[in-house]
C-alpha cells in the first residue's frame, strides 16, 4: 500500500515575489496619491501612484506608464528616493493564500510640462485604482495608507516633525 498523497493544506503556500514601481510626486504641500478599487482586496486604502514591472521591464518605463494608467499624466521619473519591502503569508483576494514579498521602488518624479494643468483621473478602467487626488500632506498621513506610501510620507516629513 502507497502513503497517501500529501493534500495541498500541509505543503507550504507558493511563494510570490512581486517588484513594483512608485512615484512620489509632490506640488506645494500636496501629494500625489492614489485610492484603491473595489477589484482588490484592499478598497478603499490610499498609495502612491505606481505598480507592478512586468518581466523585462525597466522600472522607469513601469513608472511612467503606471502613473499615467492611474492619475492620467505623464511623468518624468527622477532618483530612487527609497525602497520599501513587504513580506506576509495570507490570502489573496481570490482567497487563495501565498507567501508573498513585495520590493518596492519609490522614485522621485515630476510631472511632464505638457501634463501640468491636467486634473489627476484615472485613465485605465476596471484596474486596481478607483481615483487619484492631489491631497494635502498633513491630511494624507491621517489616511489609510498602505505600506509603500505610509513608509515614503513618513521620510518625506521627518524635518517637519522634528521641528515641531
């Protein structure tokens, strides 16, 4: 008699590693943010404009076409300004549960001469990004942000809490 086979709730959960691409983009005291669809399972939770490099991409190039896709202008990427990581094991929003670790670029960027006047709108429909606002950085600390983004604003207002 052969042992039997071992079922898929003892192995461990695949293992996901997902590199992604995030621009900070300031204009006076607000910040570029974007707030998540109901297609996720994190609606409602804000971040930066950004997503995920497809295989042979160059990040940049994901940053561009992410941030326009999600807010409908277009950007020049600049330095890295950080890299955030996240790692935890639990479900998807299609509910099967993955080891998963996220890295996550976030690059300075400007917003092209041409995009300037352009109200931020989402431009991709049916994605991951429900609407994109310009919002005050004091306001958006007080959000439901996600990782990257809560990480990125913290470093951006160092100097302003240690001054206060």
């Amino acid at each position: 008699m052969s042992p039997e086979p071992t079922r898929a709730v003892d192995a461990d959960p695949p293992r996901r590693q997902r590199v992604a691409a995030y621009a900070l983009i300031t204009r006076g005291p607000d910040v570029l943010l974007t707030q998540m669809s109901a297609r996720t399972r994190i609606q409602g939770r804000w971040t930066l404009p950004g997503g995920g490099v497809d295989h042979g991409e160059d990040p940049r190039d994901t940053l561009r076409r992410e941030v326009y896709e999600e807010t409908g202008l277009r950007v020049i990427p600049g330095r890295v300004f950080d890299v955030h990581a996240s790692h935890f094991v639990g479900a998807r929003f299609d509910g099967v549960v993955e080891d998963y670790h996220g890295i996550h670029l976030i690059f300075e960027a400007r917003i092209e001469p041409g995009s300037v006047d352009v109200e931020p709108h989402v431009v991709e429909q049916d994605g991951s990004t429900e609407r994109s606002a310009w919002i005050d950085m004091r306001g958006a600390l007080e959000l439901d942000l996600l990782g990257a983004a809560r990480h990125a604003l913290d470093r951006v207002n160092e100097p302003v809490r240690e001054q206060a």
